[in-house]
C-alpha cells in the first residue's frame, strides 16, 4: 500500500501563525509590514524547503504478539532512507494511539539520515488497560528546515496488540491435584480425542496400540518401537471465572472495575501457576466454554491468556448458567477453580456439585474484607474459600494461597 503525505504544524509552527495573525492586526494600526513580510516569508520558506526534502524513509519492524499491562515494552524499528536526499531532524512515532495505550517515548532524533542509510530507532509504549486494539504503523517525520512544520508519511497497515491482564506466579497448593506429580511421568494410554506431549520412543510391548508404531524408528533400529507420550491424567483442572455484574453496576464505575480486573489478573496468575504441575482441561468465563483438550499444554497457557485479554463483564449471566455448563464435566476433573466477583448463594450448590463428582474445588473470592458473609452451612467450605482483596491482587501483594 502506498504511503501518503502528512504535513502539519509543530507547536513552535503554530505559534509563529499566531504571531503573524497578531503583526497582520496590528499593521492596520501602525506600520509593520516589514515585519510580517518577515515572519511570512520565513513561514514560507519552511514549508517549500521542507516539502522539497520531506523524508522519504522506510520503517521496518513489528509490534509484539502480546504484552502485559502496565508494563512498558521497547519497540526496535529500522529507519532506511530510499530517497535522494539527505534528510534532517528526523523523529518516529504512533499517532492516532488508544486511549489505554500511550507512548512513554519516542527514538531520539536522528539529526541526519543520508541516501541508503539506516538508522536503529527504539519507541516506548506502556498499555494500561488490557484488551486487543489494533495500531497503525508508526509515523516517520521530519521538522527540517526551521521546525515550523513536520513532514512524513504514513500506511493505513494495522497491527493487532493483545494486552494480557497482569499475572505472576503464586505459592499455591490445591488438594485436588499433586504438585510432586509433572508431566514428564511416562503413562501410555490416552483420553480419546485428547493429543499429550511427545517423550521418545521404546521398544514396541504386548498389549501397546498398533496406532502408536513409529515406523521410522523401526526402520532405523529394525524391530518395532512405539511412541510415548508425556501425559498426567490425575492432574486435570477447570477454572471458572465468573463474569456477571448486576445491571445496576453498569456501565462499571472505578470501583467495580478495579474489582473485575482483580479476577481476571488472579485468574491468570492462577493459570500460570498451576500450569506447570497439571493440565487445564477447560475455562468457563461467565457463559462462555473453552476446551483446550487438545491443545499442548503451553499452547494451553497462552490461549487462556489470549482469552482473559479480551474478557467482558457479562449483564445477563446468572450463577445458575455454570451448573448445567460444569455438571457433566466434573467426572473428569480433579480440581476446579472458582474465581468469583463476590459471593453468591447459587456457588454452593456447585460445590456441592463438584463434591459428589469427587472433584475437589478452590474458591477465590474477590471481595474486600468484612464485606463477604457466609452462612453456617458455607462455613463448612470455609478452608477451601479465600477471600482476597482487589487492591492485593493487583498491587501483587498476593503471592501464598
């Protein structure tokens, strides 16, 4: 696509137009010609001179397939000059950024670019809200000749940024799952449908499915060998994020916000964690389902992750929603995470639920303290109910569960 001009004016450019406006004015009174033929002349000159050597540079360089938010991310483009001319003052940066993105600062000006040269430019951006937003190309300009005016040009090519919710690695221990236990223990069957990690091969045994026969390895070693495959099946586990926010808390204000983005941070730092010692089967995120069975288990983490960007508050969703959702997947499930906004009668029942699938669960409550109250008959799943606060989480005061 081809690039299009862009001129306009610097602010030292604007000001200099007022100025003229000002010396025009006051010329009707006394004489000043002199003076804004000067001033005009010069502001001229600025524009001709700098419209015959506007920069006629090519960017090279990509955004990165993810960040996270709040953190502030170096971006390299490469600047080479495919013009004639020597160009002069020349500086990058994005226009036209979201309102939750902001450039924190732009490559130090490059004073002079000659014909075929190329210059290494870094520009710093730092997301304050998660989400996915697409960004234009940056914008290579020039203020030469006097800084009046910046010339450059610019493509209407679009990147996609993914900003992920803020996560870190917890200290946690879940009882329904066995952190000694990892995904290099050797198990040779597999769930149907399900695709776990490559180990190697062996020899070919009595009773090994023929399916798994690596007929490269027998032909190497002449006798059959098998393929094995790194897989945990006692280690499989379910987060359930609930989404819904009463109506009356809609659009979100500070407050309710700061308490939404405190879930979805802990749900991934939850997915991080646990990650590394057990496979996610499944995330509920309000109504929505997603199954990772057959995903490898990294391609898992940065899914869920991807997912978690982009997570909305959900208006209509009701609690009730999970249990017809979850009640036939706890049989195959050994510990499901709760990551609640706040405390709802209906969660009880899904412990309930998850208890006579023999399905151990985990409950984080969003909610700040003394704000939460459990009946009798809740207070018996008090050790497997933490209540967390919104400021913890997203200050990351909240390493041990």
């Amino acid at each position: 696509m081809d690039a299009k001009l862009r001129i306009g004016l610097t602010d030292a450019g604007k000001m200099i137009l007022r100025g003229i406006g000002f010396v025009a004015l006051a010329a009707l009174i006394v004489p000043a010609f002199g003076v804004l033929s000067a001033l005009v002349s010069a502001f001229l000159m600025a524009l001709v001179v700098g419209f015959i050597l506007r920069p006629r540079v090519r960017v090279s360089g990509y955004l990165p397939d993810r960040i996270v938010v709040n953190n502030s991310v170096q971006l390299r483009y490469m600047l080479k000059n495919i013009g004639r001319f020597s160009v002069y003052n020349l500086c990058l940066r994005f226009d036209a950024l979201p309102d939750a993105i902001e450039q924190v600062e732009s490559g130090h000006v490059v004073s002079h670019l000659g014909p075929g040269d190329t210059v290494e430019v870094i520009v710093t951006i730092r997301p304050k809200r998660r989400g996915y937003y697409w960004i234009k190309n940056p914008v290579c300009q020039s203020s030469f000749p006097f800084g009046l005016f910046s010339f450059g040009s610019s493509r209407d090519d679009k990147e996609i940024l993914i900003v992920l919710p803020t996560f870190s690695f917890l200290r946690i221990l879940l009882q329904g799952l066995n952190p000694q236990v990892h995904s290099y223990s050797s198990i040779l069957a597999g769930r149907t449908g399900a695709f776990p990690e490559y180990a190697g091969n062996r020899p070919f045994l009595p009773g090994d499915s023929r399916r798994r026969i690596d007929a490269r390895a027998w032909a190497r070693l002449a006798m059959p060998a098998t393929k094995e495959y790194h897989e945990n099946f006692d280690n499989c586990t379910a987060l359930v994020l609930d989404t819904g926010v009463p109506k009356s808390l809609l659009p979100l204000k500070t407050d309710a916000i700061k308490k939404f983005e405190a879930a979805v941070s802990l749900c991934a730092s939850v997915a991080y964690t646990v990650n590394d010692y057990c496979l996610i089967d499944l995330l509920l995120a309000g109504p929505d389902l997603y199954q990772f069975t057959n995903r490898p288990r990294k391609m898992r983490l940065d899914k869920i992750h991807e997912i978690l960007a982009g997570i909305k508050p959900s208006e209509d969703y009701i609690p009730e929603q999970m249990i017809s959702i979850l009640t036939d997947r706890l049989h195959r499930i050994s510990e499901v995470i709760f990551v609640l906004y706040g405390w709802k009668k209906a969660y009880r029942q899904l412990l309930e639920l998850a208890g006579q699938a023999r399905c151990h669960s985990t409950v984080f409550v969003i909610e700040e303290s003394g704000k939460i109250d459990l009946d009798q008959h809740e207070m018996a799943w008090r050790e497997d109910i933490r209540i967390l606060s919104p400021d913890e989480i997203l200050t990351e005061q909240v390493m041990h569960l």
